[in-house]
C-alpha cells in the first residue's frame, strides 16, 4: 500500500516581545511569538508550521547544545518573517537616530539560521524585515530610514493605515516574479516598512521595485530558492483584492521545499 506523502515542516522564525507590560503576566520575561495571518497564510499550502525559538546566549539552553543546523536539518524550509528594524552593526553602520526599535539578538540568531538552511540547499523566503536580513546576510546594506536617508520622498510606512497602505509594483521584464504573475498588468502591494536596501547584496538581483524605485523582491542567483519580499503577502487577503496575490509566491516556495525534500530522500 502507498504511504500518503509526509505533509512538509516549515519553520517561522519568531518575533520578539520584551519589557510587557504587567497586565500580560509575564513579568520580566521575553515573549516569541507568531501573527497568525503568516502561520495561517502557510498552512493554507498544506504545510505543517513550526516556530523556531531563538537560543539565548543567557538562556538555560546554549548555542552549544543545539545548533541551528539541527533545525536545517529537520525542517524542508525556512520563513523570516517582519519585526524589528536590524541593527546596523550587523551592515557595518552606526545606529543613528533614525532608527526605531532593534533586537540584536534576533539578528544574530536569523542570520546564523538563514546561512544553515542555505547551506544545505533548503528553501528560504524573506519577507519585509526577512527580505533585508537577506541582503544583509548577503554583504548587503540598508538605509536606516528611507525618507530620512534621501532614497525616496514617498512614505512606506503609514502606521495609522498599517497594512493598508499600498503601492504600484514594477517588476522586473522577463524576471522570475513577473514569471509567477503573468496575468497581472498593474500589480499593487502593501507597504509596511521603514527601511529598504541601500547597497544590493552580493549575488542577489532585483526582481521587483516600487514606482519610486526601491527593491521590493531580491532573488539569489543561485541553485538554492533565496527569495524576499519587501510586502507582506499573508495580509494580502479577501480585504485587498487589488492587491498581488500572496499564493503563487507561496506555492513557488513550497515546491522548491518539497523537490528538496524528494532529493534528499532519494
């Protein structure tokens, strides 16, 4: 009899909650913790989602016993998912007073993460915050604030819209991204961001810009699925349905997560 297909892991990685305040009753303590629309965004492709907790340098487990390879290892793909601006001595910079709220501990812990999966030809895909860990990881810069930095007059980032503040996508002719919408003549987007690239990673290219000319999606030139995404395509839901639709990126990743795992298997 043949075995049903082992559905695939995909792991998130968390965002970071400190300093909460009493009523949360978690005095003193550090929350990790998904938004739903991303883990319900994935598992929407049949996917099993897992959160992968960070490792304190402090913390009762040590980065000596257990390695972010051993996450590699056991899952098929890897979601960076938005949050915190990236502090930017991991880019080389000093923090100016651009800057909003950093957490140099997830960047240390994303960083050592996404190299393991890309190590191992594992699928990652960037999105917002993920896409310039990405170009950060790559040897890549950022603007520390776009506006405040001269790379663009037009605000990306509106709080009291959050999610639906958008924007005109131009993608690159030819490219993989316009590959995947084919059907889409005027794409739009959301736009939930502060920072952007500045200087574009080594081996990465522009799949996408937005009509002010910021990258918006990077691709790494490699075998391996490398992709970011400066929107954020779980928010692109019924509400939006101007928007990009999030499922053919999605699904890209996915079976590139699945042809991993049947290479591996073999």
């Amino acid at each position: 009899m043949t075995q049903p297909a082992r559905k695939l892991l995909i792991g998130l990685s968390p965002r970071m909650m400190r300093n909460l305040p009493p009523e949360y009753g978690f005095r003193n303590k550090t929350l990790q913790y998904l938004e739903q629309s991303m883990a319900h965004w994935v598992m929407g492709s049949g996917a099993l989602v897992v959160m992968i907790p960070t490792v304190d340098a402090e913390g009762a487990v040590q980065a000596s016993d257990l390695s972010v390879r051993d996450y590699a290892g056991a899952l098929d793909g890897l979601i960076l998912q938005g949050g915190a601006d990236i502090d930017p001595v991991a880019y080389g910079e000093r923090p100016s007073e651009l800057l909003m709220t950093t957490d140099p501990d997830r960047d240390r812990f994303e960083l050592n993460l996404l190299r393991a999966f890309v190590e191992v030809g594992k699928p990652v895909l960037g999105v917002c915050r993920g896409m310039q860990l990405i170009n950060v990881a790559h040897g890549g810069s950022l603007y520390q604030d776009l506006v405040g930095g001269g790379a663009t007059r037009a605000e990306h980032y509106i709080p009291a819209q959050y999610d639906e503040h958008k924007h005109a996508l131009r993608m690159r002719e030819d490219g993989w991204l316009a590959a995947l919408y084919p059907q889409v003549p005027q794409p739009q987007v959301n736009s939930i961001h502060h920072q952007g690239i500045k200087q574009l990673g080594e081996g990465l290219e522009v799949e996408a810009w937005s009509e002010d000319g910021i990258p918006e999606c990077v691709r790494g030139r490699g075998e391996g699925f490398v992709v970011g995404v400066q929107w954020h395509p779980e928010f692109h839901d019924h509400r939006f349905p101007e928007l990009l639709p999030g499922r053919p990126l999605l699904m890209a990743f996915i079976e590139a997560a699945r042809e991993r795992a049947r290479a591996l298997a073999a």
